[in-house]
C-alpha cells in the first residue's frame, strides 16, 4: 500500500505546489492521515459560528422587527433544522475521504457536478468572503476611530484585512486546526466580556431583563420570523455542498457529528443573541455588537481586545470560505491543485471586498438559499434512499465510468434543481419557509422520478 507521504509527494510535483502545504484537493484523503478528533471539528466549527455575519444577524432580526427572544429563536431553530442535512452530507468526508464537491459527482454527473454545484460553490464563498471581511473590517475602522482619532476608508481596510486572511487558507486544513485552537480561548473570554459590557452599562434599556422582555416592532409575528427562519436555513444550506471537506480528516463519523453538532447549535446561539442582544438595547438602533462597543466603550485595553478578537474571529471564517471555495475550483478545473485554486479565489474574495453592497445581506442569503435548497434536496435525497450511502469512489474519477450519465451530465438531477429553483422563487411564500420546504418538494420530487423510471437508462445509472 502507498503511504500518504508518497501520496503527498506525488500530487506536490504535479500540481507544482509548495511545500508545506495541504497537497489533498479533489483526491481521496488516506486513512492514515484521518486524525483529527471531536475537538478539532468542534473548535473549527465553533470557530465558524462565532462570527460578525451572523451577530449582524442577529442585529438585523431585531431592526427589522423581531424581539429580541423571537430573534434568538429564530437563529436558533433555523440553524438546527439545516444541521440535520448538513451532518447527512458531512458523512461522506468521514466515510470516503472525498471533499464534497466530488462527491456531487455521482448525483449531477462528472460534468454536472462542475457546472453546477461547484460552480455556485465557488461564487457563494467568494461573497461569505467579502461580506465576514466587511462586517469585520467596519468594527475595525470604528475601533481604530476610538483609538486614533482618525477615520479609515472602510474599503481599503477591507481589502488589506482580506489580503492577510487569504495568507492562511492557502496552507491548507492543518492551518484550519491550527488557527481554531489559538483562536476559541480568545473568542470564548472576548465573547462574554461584551455580554458583560453590555449588561453592566448604565443605560437601563441594556439591563438583562429589559432586553429580554424588549417586545420589538413586530414581536412574533410570523410572516417576520419564518422570513429569518428561511434565513438561517439558507445561509447554511449554502455550505451543504463542501460539508464533507472539513470532514474528511476526521476519525469516526461519532466523533464528526458529536463535535460539528455541539459546535454548530452554541455558537449559533451565542452569535445570534449578543447581536440581537447590542440591537434590542439600542431599541433596533445598533445592528453591530462592535460598533456599539466602540460607541459605549472608553478604555483603550477593551478596544486592542476587541480589535485581536476581529482579527482572529475573520481570519478563522474566512479561512474556511476560502478553503472551500478553492476545493470547488478544484473540482471544476481537475488540472490546478489545492493550493492554486485557493489563491485564485483568494483573488477574487479580496476583489469582491471593494464592494459595499455585498452588506445586503438579507437580499444575497436569500437568493442563495433559492439556489442551494433544489440542490440539497436533490443530494441528501439521493445520498440516503437512492444509494443508501454507498458511493463508488474510483467511479468518480473515472471519466467514462458509471457516473458519466448523458454526456457527463444527470438529467433528472439537473431537472429537478432548475424546478426547485423555479418553485422557491416564484411558488412558495415566505411564510412557508421556502428554503426548506423547496428542499423536501425536490428531494421528493427527485426521489419518485427515479422509482417510477426504472428502465430508462439514466435512472438504472443513477440506482447503480
């Protein structure tokens, strides 16, 4: 049997990678190299969730008119109903060693699966790229307003911050590792310094219990909460694809689902509450925790550590956006290693960071979970009840193998996402939570169509 150092060698000199860094793209990960634990997972993962974006969203629930419990409750159950989905997919790096984007091979077929999933894949990091980057890179040029004196371009500061950030997701996973150990003890006392601040400050509207009991302009309503709901749900649904790369190093799928899970449920939680929390305290004025802190906070120690704790906090996110981002090029252009396609969509997050409008968050999450629900639904649906978790690996990488399809394309696969997509724009309203219900009409939908076609020949390749 070749050793993974053998491996390693061998994928080093073809790509024309640099050493020292993660030389696994598209290609099955040894056994032997599958080391990492609940822990690794959970601080990674963790890590992922403790981020700007979502205490923006968090922020923004209440703003929009959310109480500050419907908020919480909003970011929370959203969060748990896509992890059921997200675990599914996930189970795959464990099994197989494979990133997902290959994995989506055996559902779209070796072409679908680039023009596709991929494709979308590599467009949807670059944005989580440029808008973690934004929302940091804003508390950042409010702090340094604290500290300075002096206002920054919120662009240039953006672009800088992002540059520093790509440095690290070109290493590859064991930077992942690295980084979400350094960096959980950092964001775990920083993270309950400002639930703190905030509590302990001396307008009365900041008191826990004002804030807990703060009704919002709307409170529960419905059509407002399922809105966020499918928020939620959409935001994750987006990672659905790339689920198994952070995965696939893991020892035991017991450990994956143990650390992702736990990981996953409290740092939405706490991300979504002190966002929601900063916003019901300034009655839906402060969508950002860090700006706010930066406006009720004096003393220069809480702004350096405020200021460590964005560097970290983005650099652990966007880490992962980028990482992905470059496996799903990887999949798609089979030529370019890991560490090329990384550093080219390093490019173009760093790119997209000139770009306020990317700040519409609730606009572009929407849109995405329009795109990315038909696609989870057509792949948790096929993964469980078509091949029962079971995939040919060599088959993937076989150009004319079983996975081929019509000219390397699914077409039930490719129907059924162009329907999904069509039914959770135009069909379903709000209130349903689109997002996941366009997932089970299109899971089901995919489902029944290869039952009842049994002898067409692109569902016998789909059942093989």
């Amino acid at each position: 049997m070749t050793s993974a150092l053998d491996i390693e060698r061998r994928l080093r000199a073809r790509y024309r990678q640099p050493p020292g860094v993660e030389q696994f793209g598209i290609e099955p990960v040894p056994e032997e190299r599958k080391t990492a634990g609940w822990f690794d997972l959970f601080s990674i993962m963790f890590n992922f969730l403790i981020n700007p974006g979502i205490m923006l969203s968090g922020g923004l629930m209440v703003a929009a008119g959310l109480s500050f419990q419907a908020a919480v409750a909003a970011g929370f159950f959203g969060t748990v109903v896509a992890l059921l989905f997200y675990l599914i997919m996930a189970t795959l790096g464990v099994d197989y060693g494979i990133p997902g984007q290959v994995a989506t091979r055996a559902v779209y077929g070796l072409r679908g699966a680039k023009l596709i999933p991929s494709l979308l894949r590599t467009l949807v990091s670059v944005y989580w790229f440029a808008f973690q980057t934004l929302v940091g890179a804003s508390a950042i040029v409010a702090v340094l307003a604290k500290i300075t004196g002096a206002t920054y371009p919120l662009i240039w500061v953006s672009v800088i911050f992002g540059f520093i950030q790509a440095c690290v997701a070109v290493i590859g996973f064991g930077s992942l590792k690295v980084l979400a150990r350094i960096a959980l003890p950092i964001k775990v006392i920083v993270l309950a310094y400002l639930f703190v601040l905030f509590a302990r400050h001396d307008d009365p509207n900041f008191e826990p219990a004002n804030v807990l009991s703060y009704p919002g302009a709307s409170g529960w309503t419905w059509v407002l909460l399922a809105g966020w709901v499918n928020v939620a749900i959409a935001g994750w649904l987006t990672n659905i694809t790339d689920a198994a790369d952070f995965a696939r190093y893991t020892r035991s799928r017991t450990e994956m689902w143990a650390g992702t899970f736990a990981a996953s449920v409290f740092g939405a939680l706490l991300s979504t509450a002190l966002g929601a929390y900063g916003a019901a305290a300034t009655l839906g004025k402060v969508t950002n925790p860090f700006v706010l802190t930066a406006q009720i906070e004096t003393s220069w120690v809480a702004f350096l550590l405020v200021l460590v704790f964005l560097c970290v906090d983005d650099w652990t996110i966007n880490v992962l956006n980028l990482y992905s981002g470059g496996l799903s090029l990887s999949n798609m252009f089979e030529r370019l290693g890991r560490f090329w396609t990384t550093l080219i969509v390093s490019v173009f997050g760093v790119a997209l960071c000139g770009v306020p409008d990317v700040l519409n968050f609730f606009r572009y999450v929407t849109w995405f979970g329009n795109v990315f629900s038909p696609v989870a639904g057509v792949l948790v649906f096929d993964y469980l009840f078509v091949r029962r978790m079971r995939i040919d690996v060599p088959a993937l990488y076989d150009p004319k193998g079983r996975y081929r399809y019509w000219v390397g394309f699914s077409p039930i696969a490719v129907a059924w996402t162009a329907i999904g997509f069509l039914i959770c724009t135009y069909v379903i309203p709000t209130a349903w939570i689109p997002a996941l219900l366009t997932l089970l009409i299109t899971g089901v939908g995919y489902l029944l169509t290869v039952w009842i076609m049994p002898r067409a020949k692109f569902a016998t390749w789909l059942r093989a």
